[in-house]
C-alpha cells in the first residue's frame, strides 16, 4: 500500500501540536498583561476629589491640637 502522507508531513504534525498547545497559554498571559497594565488600570491618572473642599477654613481651628494627638 502506497503512503498516504510524505515524511515531511510529521514535522507540520508536530509543529501544529506544539503550537496549538502554546497559542491559548500565551494568549492568556498576554490578555492577563494588558488588563493588568497601569494604561487600563490608570494607576498613574490623578482623580479630581469628588466634592470640592478647602481645608484652609479648618486648618488653623481652636481645639484641634495635631501636634499633641493621643495615640491609640
């Protein structure tokens, strides 16, 4: 009986198995990469506070003591 596939069709065999086998593991890490990466997390992006507030009026306050506070 004549063979069905040449011998170099082993080699496509096996380089497909291989990469079929590595192509999800780096697809993962990579979606893992790019949902963790400061550009999606806008770790370094300021916020603006939610309610505008002045700290001036109640900085120099009667009755508030910061530099003798109780430590607990």
């Amino acid at each position: 009986m004549a063979q069905l596939f040449k011998p170099g069709a082993n080699n496509i065999a096996k380089t497909s198995i291989v990469f079929g086998a590595i192509t999800p593991v780096a697809l993962g890490y990579f979606i893992a990469a790019i949902s963790r990466s400061p550009a999606n997390t806008k770790v370094d992006v300021p916020r603006n506070p939610p309610v505008p507030f002045s700290h001036q009026p109640h900085h120099r306050e009667p009755g508030i003591d910061s530099h003798n506070s109780p430590t607990t």
